[in-house]
C-alpha cells in the first residue's frame, strides 16, 4: 500500500466524519454534526491541530479497503474523540467568531440637525451637513433637504374700550376717587386700550399709575389738556408706535374744536399706528366719541371715520372702538361699517361665546341689557378669539363708571409681502 501523507489523512478523516454524522450512526454523532460547523476552520491547520491533537487521533484505514470490510468492522470507523479540553477549545473558537461578526460597527448615523432661531445660522448648519453631491462631468445635484416653513400664528391682542365717566364732584359716591383705582387695574390688564369722557386730571392720574403704558390723546376743545379726551393706551415693551393724530367730527374735520352737524359739543376721533414688536405687523387703532344728542352728528361721525379709514389704514389692520352713543344697526353703526374699509362687530363674529351683559349703560343705577352703546369693531382679516362685557365693581361694591367696558382678545391677520 502506497505510503499516504499527513495532508491526504487529514481530509479523509474530515470526509469520513461528515459522511457518519450525516448518518446519525454512532455515539459521536451528535458531536460530529456540530463539528460540521466548524469545517470551514478546520481548513486552517492550527486549529485543527488544536481540536484534534494527534495523542486523539486514531490511525484512519484506506479509503479503498472500506469496500471489503464487513458491517461490524466498519463500525470501527467512529471518528476520533477528542478530550473534554479540546471540545471545549472547539466550540469556544466558534463562539468568539461569531461574536466577532455580531459585534461589526454598526453604520454612521446620519447628523442630526438642530433648529435654529435663525434662519441664516440654520441654513449654514444645514449646508455644512448636507453638501451639494458632484458627479464628475455632470451638474452639481443638491441633496440637502427641502425645509418647509408655515406663517407663524400672530400672537393674541387684548383690547379694551372704556368709557371711564369724566371727574365730576358732583356723582357723590361715584365721584371719580371713589373709582379710580378700580378704573386703573381694568386697564393695566390689557393691551390696548382706548377711553371716553378723559378730563385733564383723570388722564395725569392714569398714565400716573400705568408706567408700563405709553399714552397718545388730546383735549377735544383746544388740541391740549382743555375738554375731555379719547386717549389711546399701549404697552410700551411690546408696541412702538409710528404715527399718530386726532381729527374733529365736523365738517371741516382738520379744525380744532370744531363743532359739527346739530352736535351739542366738539367731538373729536384719536387713532395711533402701531407696529407689534412681537410679530413686526403693524396696526390702527381708532377710538371716539360720538355726540349724545345730535342724530345727524351721529351719522355722519360714522360715514367721515369710514371715508378717512383708507388714508390712515394703508394696508394695515384696523380696530376701531368707543362710545358711539348708537345701538347695533343703527343709521351712526351702518354709516361706520359700511364703505371702502368693512368693519364687523367684534361681539358677532367672536369665536367663543360672548361673555357678560348685553348692555353697556348703568348710570350708576343698573345694566340696561337694550343699550349696547360702546362698541369693538374690527376690520379684514383681524379674527376676534373672545369677547366679553366687564362689570367692574369699587371696593364698596358700586359701579366703576356710569358705563361697562367692553374687551375683545384678537389676532391679527398674516403678513403681506
């Protein structure tokens, strides 16, 4: 018989052993079928000499002299058995080259790019994670992400019309000292605000006690601090004011103290243009006072208001309030509402539920629920959230004016380029 090298031994013992083990024949089967799963490590010689050190080894027959030996000879063809130490090596190796594979770095997660208050300083932070992609010979194909942005909601706008009844001594227990404190918190819980019936030493003693309010108005009778006024009120940290000015309710409306129409006395309409240091939009505030006697005075304060609407509007938002001295759908209400600058009443078309009253008259007495006589009118676009009728009481639990105030929440409409 031909001598046989080490090297053919070792893969016909390796044959051999896959051949038993797939047969299910012997006591070592179930080792040599895990075995099997090492195959291709044993292809390496170390770690077959390792498994199987040779002290183990039985010497393998021919592979031709199978053919002549009897069924109880062949079962003497068992695979080699290993020692515990060497089966315990075996199984060992696998196990760690399998945690090996496992245990592969997991691929680079995609930067995650934070938001920024900035748009400019986002998008160098979006460019700098995102770099064009470059095919040689072709254009540059932009892979970064398409950002979309939404008009961010305008923030709510807390406006309040009030007519705070002028200083007169002679309302006893409701003369103005009684009332003022009360008078000053309504106020300095709003954002906006507009007055009736000012006298000079009622509007000292209001942007007294509002230091956080910057305030624009005039006295009806001399342009000055003489007759009452309609001031109008904002907080200074959050509104800077552009423009502002007062026009008399008359027919020659540029004239100071004049008296128009059957009028009683001179009546004047206060606006200021603001611009929201929040949201940058800016918006007109009107606010007046129209006469208590004259019908024709009436009507027509509304139709001049409506017809100087567009030259001091431009393309702003408009809020227009006050004691009109008219209920809703009057001849003084259709005259305001109606023309080039479309005004709606802020208590039909509030979002929630009107709050309060219906009436805004007391005379010191009680409500009178049919005399809806102070008005929040808005113009296109501004959207009213609430609306409520005030019923502010003195510590001594009487009326804080001969008149409710009445407050809106609104928000105004997005920007236009």
């Amino acid at each position: 018989m031909m001598p046989r090298t080490r090297a053919a031994s070792f893969f016909l013992r390796r044959r051999r052993w896959g051949m038993l083990a797939a047969q299910g024949d012997g006591p070592a089967a179930p080792r040599l079928a895990g075995r099997r799963l090492l195959a291709p490590l044993c292809h390496c010689r170390f770690v077959y000499d390792v498994a199987y050190p040779p002290t183990f080894r039985r010497r393998a027959l021919p592979m031709h002299s199978n053919r002549s030996l009897s069924s109880s000879s062949r079962s003497q063809l068992t695979a080699p058995r290993p020692g515990r130490t060497a089966w315990w090596i075996g199984w060992l190796t696998w196990l760690c080259a399998a945690g090996w594979a496992v245990c592969l770095p997991a691929a680079t997660p995609p930067k995650v790019v934070p938001l920024a208050a900035d748009h400019q300083a986002a998008a160098e932070v979006r460019d700098r994670c995102n770099p064009r992609l470059q095919i040689p010979g072709e254009t540059a194909i932009d892979v970064r992400p398409i950002v979309l942005t939404e008009e961010p909601a305008s923030p709510e706008l807390a406006v309040l019309s009030y007519n705070i009844r002028y200083a007169n001594p002679g309302d006893g227990d409701d003369a103005w000292p009684h009332r003022a404190e009360t008078v000053f918190d309504v106020i300095g819980s709003h954002d906006v605000v507009g007055l009736q019936e000012v006298t000079a030493e009622q509007w000292d003693a209001i942007r007294a006690a509002t230091p956080t309010f910057q305030w624009y108005g005039v006295g009806r009778d001399d342009g000055e601090r003489a007759g009452e006024f309609a001031p109008l009120g904002f907080r200074r940290a959050r509104f800077q004011q552009h423009d502002a000015g007062t026009f008399w309710l008359s027919e020659i409306p540029d004239q100071i103290g004049s008296r128009g129409w059957d009028a009683a006395l001179p009546r004047i309409a206060s606006w200021v243009q603001l611009e929201d240091r929040r949201s940058g939009r800016r918006l007109v505030v009107v606010n007046t006072h129209f006469d208590h006697r004259g019908d024709e005075a009436r009507r027509r304060s509304g139709g001049l208001i409506q017809q100087r609407l567009p030259a001091l509007a431009e393309d702003f938002p408009v809020i227009v309030m006050g004691d009109l001295n008219a209920v809703p759908d009057s001849p003084p209400l259709q005259a305001l509402q109606h023309g080039p600058v479309p005004l709606r009443d802020s208590r039909s078309i509030s979002r929630s539920p009107p709050v309060g009253p219906l009436g805004t008259w007391n005379g010191f007495n009680e409500i009178a629920d049919f005399r809806r006589i102070d008005h929040l009118l808005v113009g296109p676009g501004v959207t009213v959230e609430r609306y409520e009728t005030l019923d502010p009481r003195t510590p001594a639990g009487r009326f804080a004016s001969d008149h409710l105030p009445v407050a809106a929440v609104v928000r105004l409409p997005a920007a236009t380029e």
